[in-house]
C-alpha cells in the first residue's frame, strides 16, 4: 500500500513538473509577442466610444404594448480603435441580451460585430476585415452603419485606396456583406460584392485649372455582385453589374452634382423576378450669399433594389443607398407620424428649397434679424409603359421607364413653411407650418387609412433665457387629419406637448404628452406622457425615460424600421475616449 501511495505521489509530482515545464516554455515562446504587443500599444494612440440602452417595459393593453418574457432588454456597443504611424487596427463588441424593442430579429448575442487590421500613407490605404465604404452619391454602392435603425450592411473582406497623384483617388473593394449578428458572430449575405471607383480633382490634377473659378471633380465607379443559380423554374443572371459617372462643380456662389447609374437585369422577389434593367438618377443645384440660400434637388429611380441576395426582403443586404428627397423633420409628429421610405423599385421624386433672412434693424428683420424657410417636396411613380407581350416574351422585360418621368399616381408631398425670430436676448421663437400628403397604400404606414392622407400640421415652439445658464424651451404642435368621402382617414387629430428645463452644460429636464383626441374610436384616444432627464459632462452622457411610447415607423434618410408600442423604462448611456 506505502508503495502505491509512495507511486502515486511520484507521479503526480512529475506531472506537476511537466505541466510546469509545459508553462514555462509556453511563457517563454509567447512573452516576445505579449512583450511586443504591449510594447506596440503603449506607443500607438487608443481612441473609441461605448454606448448602451437598458429598457425595462410593463405590459399596456391599452396601447398594445407588451411586455418581453425577459422583461428587461439591452443593446451594448463598444468601438475600439488603434493607430501607431501607418498600422491601423480596430475592433466593435456588440451585445444584444436581448435586443431592444423594436429592432431587428437579426440581432442576438455578443460578440465582434466589427474587426479589421490595415495599413495607410500617403500613397495607399489597404484594409482587411470589416469596412464601410461609399461610391459618390451611393446609388451604386454604400456600405454604412445606422446604430438608431439598426442597420449594419458593413463588407467583410479587403479594401484597398490608392492616391497616386494629388487629386486622384482609385478604390476598390471585395467581401461578403453583413446580414445578421446572430449568437454573437457576424453572418453573412450569400453574394459576393466586388466594385472600383475612381475619382479626380481637375483642380488639383491641371496646373491650368489650379486658379480657375470654376472648381470640378468628376468620377466614374463599377460594381458587381455574385450570387449563385440555385432556381429550377428560373435562369438568374449570377453576376449582376452597376455602373455609372458623377459630376460635381462649384462656380463662385453656384454649386452643381449629379450622378447617374445603371443596374443589369436582377431578377429578383423586390421587383417580382422581372429582367429590366434599372436606373437612377440625382442631382442638386443650389445658389447661396449673404442672407439666401437656395436648393433644387431631382431624384429618378427605376428598378434599383440591388441586393447582394435576391431572396431577401425589407432593410437585409442592400449594396446601394437612394437618398430621400424630402427635407429631415426634427419635431415629433411631422417626423414620425407620417414619414416616407424610399421606394427602390420606382419613384421620381423633386424637392426645392429656399431660406431668406431679413437683415437686422430693417423693417421685416427687426432688431435681430428674422429667417423665413420654405420647402417643397414630391415624389410620384415612374410612368411605365407596359410591354405587351410579357411575359410570354422571352426577354423577360415587363415595361419600359424613361428617367424623371413621372405618371400621375401621387406618392408623397411635403409643402412647409417656418419663420425663426429673436424678440430679445431672452426670447426667440419659430412657427412652422407643414402639409403633408402620402400614399398608404404604397407607403402602408397605417392599417387604418386607404389611399392618400392628407394631414395639416402646426408648430410653435419657444425659447426661454430665464438667467445665465437655465433656460426653458416649449413645443406646441397639432395634427388635423383631412377627412376623405366625409370619413376620417387613418387615427384622426393629435396634439402634442413639450417642455424642456435646461441647466447648461450638465443637465436637462423634460415632459412631452401626445394625445389623439381625434381617433374615431373613442376607446382609443389614448395619451402618451413620457419623461426624460439627463446629465451630461464631457464626452459623457446619461439618460432616463419613462413612460409610454406609440407605434411606428421611425425613419432615417428614407430608411425607416417599425417601433413598437411600448410603456418603461429606458436609460442610455453614451462614453467617448
């Protein structure tokens, strides 16, 4: 027995020897690289921000709010960025334990959401890894991250930026694009995205040109993706191109861009598995000096869903951007009430806008000055010529669109007006004015409402300095819904109210209540009060809510995803470093 024991001693002891020596060695071979590396960060410059929003939600059968099994939800990011001379390095930790209200089911877990390595100067910029990237306008190609909308399209793979003269610039790019985070790892489209850009500053390129008043840049970019046929029914094109040129010019108070792309067959569920091709068109012309500012704006878009997967559907893997031709709302009910998603399979859309300041001490501007803004937008369907022959004919080409005209079928129109005044150094105010027209059954932001919904929306809001630092600022604002046939259409009117108390720099205190005192259905008239304060120093922020909040669609550029209803609480909570 003392022999086992005296046995067994020794061969534990010997393991323990051999694990050690194991160790040792293990430490040996690594600390050059632990040594290396954190010689490496202690020269280079960390920077980063981390943001996170916590709800905590009650469950509220009068406005359909309910309440998530966890009852507790939360979204964390934390960007990490390292740069030591010509290395770059950088890195985005996600956490969806479980996600918010409200955003994507494609957001699960924690993990890296974003990593890559590069290296830039003067000359070239490569990346490995994630990257974002955009083609001028980015009707062909942009990749981007909208933390609000949960939208993240980033490309995994290679970027490269090559500067070889001043004034040009030549990109190219290849990956997979980002479909979801899920279990907390990136996963990704099934097509394959490839594209080249070029850009050059005649200014900067010409010696001639270098003291012209006429400044001009011009570019041209190619973008491909790659998906395979798997249809049995269908022959689908694997590789689909889009590709195009745009201008830019500035001429003293003159500013001129425009850009043009067009998209190859793309079959695909958006556009019904059609073969047209597609196209789009945008540009803007505006005059500014002293006291005026004028913008005209023209968008055309015709079969441009361009996807790096055919099948999907809603905000998933879309390559390209198509801007929104409406002016950005920043108040609650003309913003969120009624806003208005880009339409890629078709629209033509125009927009114009103006703002005049009367001069301080002159009759209309008074002692400090009075602004007057005015803003026009529409957007309507493409007229399409319908191919009689479809779809027996074997191109497969269901109708034909010329850019910038329109038919007569109305999608959405924007008529505004606001005056900002100052009365004094302790009082300002601006009223605004804004009629809204949309499409339901295009954009299908109400199940209430059938065809167009004319709404009619005012704005006060004021400002007061009560004494250095301290100030009070108030909105009022109602919604009158036009009635159609006699009837009211969608939920009827609503009026908001908000008042804000701001201690600067630090703090801030507010209550806003909405209230659809117009629904039809009395049962639903329902009130939305919600706090919020917060505290802000430095590049610090916090911020509490609670109370409730109704459903919709909050939109971005003409992006938009659907927000539940919701009743909670909601802290964020925001760090730059």
């Amino acid at each position: 027995m003392r022999l086992v024991m005296k046995m067994n001693c020794m061969n534990t002891c010997w393991n323990l020897a051999r694990i050690n020596t194991y160790m040792k060695i293990k430490l040996f071979l690594l600390a050059p690289l632990i040594l290396g590396a954190s010689f490496l960060f202690a020269q280079g410059t960390i920077s980063g921000n981390a943001e996170s929003t916590f709800q905590y939600l009650n469950e509220d059968t009068v406005i359909g709010a309910n309440q998530p099994p966890s009852k507790a939800l939360i979204n964390s990011y934390m960007n990490v960025f390292y740069t030591n001379g010509n290395f770059k390095a950088g890195m985005r930790l996600e956490s969806y334990l479980p996600r918010i209200q409200g955003y994507p089911n494609r957001f699960d877990g924690t993990g890296l959401g974003m990593r890559y390595v590069g290296y830039a100067n003067d000359f070239v910029d490569v990346t490995l890894g994630s990257f974002y990237e955009q083609f001028g306008a980015g009707l062909s190609l942009r990749a981007y991250e909208d933390r609000a909308l949960g939208y993240d399209n980033l490309l995994d793979g290679a970027r490269i930026i090559v500067k070889p003269k001043k004034g040009i610039v030549l990109k190219g790019v290849y990956g997979y694009q980002r479909l979801s985070f899920q279990e907390g790892r990136i996963v990704h489209g099934d097509g394959i995205v490839r594209g080249m850009d070029a850009e050059v500053h005649l200014n900067e390129v010409f010696k001639k040109m270098e003291s012209s008043s006429l400044d001009l840049t011009m570019g041209a970019s190619f973008v491909s993706k790659y998906q395979k046929d798997d249809n049995s029914t269908l022959i689908l094109p694997e590789n689909v191109g889009a590709y195009g040129g745009r201008i830019k010019a500035l001429y003293k108070n003159f500013y001129l861009d425009a850009e043009f792309i067009q998209k190859e067959q793309d079959p695909s569920n958006d556009n019904g598995n059609i073969y047209n091709y597609g196209h789009a068109s945008v540009f803007n012309m505006s005059y500014t000096r002293k006291g005026l500012g004028i913008l005209i704006s023209g968008k055309s878009v015709d079969n441009m869903s361009y996807r790096s997967d055919r099948t999907k559907d809603l905000q998933d893997v879309f390559i390209n951007f198509l801007p929104a031709l409406n002016k950005t709302h920043t108040y609650n009910l003309v913003a969120t009430l009624y806003p208005y998603a880009t339409q890629p399979v078709g629209e033509v859309a125009y927009q114009a806008d103006i703002m005049y300041t009367f001069l301080r001490k002159t009759k209309l501007g008074g002692k400090y000055g009075t602004t007057i803004g005015f803003n026009y937008s529409t957007t309507y369907q493409p007229k399409m010529i319908a191919n009689s022959n479809y779809p027996s004919d074997s191109t497969g080409i269901a109708y034909k669109a010329t850019p910038f005209v329109m038919s007569d079928s109305l999608y959405w129109q924007d008529i505004n007006v606001n005056i900002s005044k100052k009365f004094s150094k302790k009082f300002s105010a601006i009223a605004s004015y804004y009629n809204i027209q949309i499409n339901n059954d295009v954009a299908k932001i109400s199940n209430d409402a059938q065809g167009i919904i004319n709404a009619h929306i005012g704005v006060l809001e004021m400002l007061f300095k009560l004494k250095p630092k301290h100030s009070i600022r108030t909105e009022l604002q109602g919604l009158f819904v036009q009635k159609k046939d006699g009837v009211i259409n969608d939920k009827g009117n609503w009026i908001t109210a908000l008042v804000e108390y701001t201690i600067s720099p630090h703090y801030f205190f507010s209550f806003m209540n909405q209230y659809n005192y117009g629904n039809p259905d009395k049962e639903k008239r329902v009130n939305y009060p919600i706090m919020t304060c917060g505290y802000i120093k430095g590049s610090t922020r916090f911020t509490v809510s609670y109370g409730r909040q109704r459903a919709g669609l909050f939109c971005v550029g003409g992006v938009c995803r659907f927000v539940p209803a919701n009743n909670g609480l909601t802290l964020s909570f925001t760090q730059s470093f």
